[in-house]
C-alpha cells in the first residue's frame, strides 16, 4: 500500500487566504483537486495535514464528497516537517510500503506524473522518488518507509530536505514532461498567472523551485 498525504497546514502568509480553498476550474479547489488527481492515479488513501485555521480547510474541502482523512498539526508553526510527520503517525500502519507526499501548493500535477511516480518506485524500490525536470525537483515525491525513522528523528527547524537529499538518488529520479510538477502558487500573482495559462489553454506557470 502507498498512501498519500498532503501538506496544507500552513498560513498562506505570501497568499494572504488559504491556499487549500482557493478555486481552479471545474469547480475544484487546489486540495480537492489535488486529493481528486490522487484517485484517478490509484491511490485510495489520501491525508490531509491541516494547521493554520483547520476547520475552514475541512469545512470547504467537505462540499466535494471526495474521500479523504485529515489530521491536525498544532505544532504546524514549528515547519513542514512536523507537518509530514504527522502525516506519517496516520499513514504508517503494516502494509504500507511508502508514502506520497505533496504540497497543496501544487495543485496542477497530473495523475500521470502520480502513476509515474509511482511505478518507478515499484521497478526499483528507491528509497526516494522524485519528478525531475534539468535541475528540479518536483511533486509528488515518494517516501519509501525506511526513511520514515529518519523523518521522525529530523531536526524541525532543517525540515525534510537534507534527509531526502541523503537518500535522493539517479534510480529515483524520474524525467517528467508535466510543468505542474514544479509550478508551486504561492502569491496572488503566481496564482493569477497560472489561472490565466488554464483558461488560455496553457500549462499554467509559477514559482519554479529546486526540490531537496
């Protein structure tokens, strides 16, 4: 079993209103859109980490039917570490070989970049398993469960990345050709930008991050 879990307890400080609530199109939000791109890849267990204001993420996420369990990170001020970590507490139980892991700011990745994801995972068993594109690093990223440990014993104030690093290699690394794999919406404008490329047609466009 590969469980997913989503990251979406933060304030939105950049965005100035939460970014799970926000609307794309087709009537979705950025999380239910993301929770829904998780379902057609397969996955049918998805968590959602919430922190900042966790009632209105669970109320406007309720109206879309999609199933999904959610937990609280009140430690969620301390950084997406202690986010994934309680992620993880739900997620961990025998059976589960891994973990997805996403950001909700970024709602514009395809399933197929899920399934891709996904069935590198299962021809090499890398312990870490990331969308590449050149020198970035996307989302999804697959979490194999011996690193969880090391998860749980991260120092909150480093995060994740240094951990995933360490356990990042070539096998891992899977070439995507899907721009929403790194188009991470954090400020009005990038989300301005990427509403308008979807109503033109286009891929979208944001802030292109390098990933740990």
């Amino acid at each position: 079993m590969i469980p997913a879990i989503v990251l979406a307890a933060g304030r939105s400080t950049r965005m100035g209103s939460a970014k799970a609530a926000l609307p794309l199109d087709a009537g979705d939000t950025f999380l239910t859109r993301i929770v829904r791109t998780f379902l057609e890849a397969g996955v049918d267990d998805v968590v959602v980490v919430v922190g900042h204001e966790p009632e209105a993420v669970v109320a406007s996420f309720a109206t879309s039917g999609l199933p999904a369990r959610f937990v609280v990170n009140n430690d969620y001020d301390r950084g997406q570490l202690s986010s994934l970590v309680a992620g993880l507490g739900v997620v961990d139980r025998p059976g589960v070989v891994a973990a997805l892991v996403t950001l909700v700011d970024v709602p514009l990745v395809s399933a197929a970049t899920v399934r891709a994801v996904v069935e590198r995972y299962r021809t090499t068993r890398a312990p870490i398993v990331r969308p590449t594109s050149g020198a970035r690093h996307g989302h999804p990223l697959l979490i194999d469960r011996a690193v969880f440990d090391k998860l749980r014993g991260g120092d909150p104030a480093e995060g994740a990345k240094s951990i995933v690093r360490a356990h990042a290699s070539e096998a891992g690394d899977v070439p995507i050709d899907d721009e929403g794999a790194f188009t991470d919406i954090d400020t009005p404008e990038e989300y301005d930008r990427a509403i308008s490329g979807r109503s033109t047609g286009g891929g979208g466009a944001g802030g292109h991050r390098t990933r740990g």
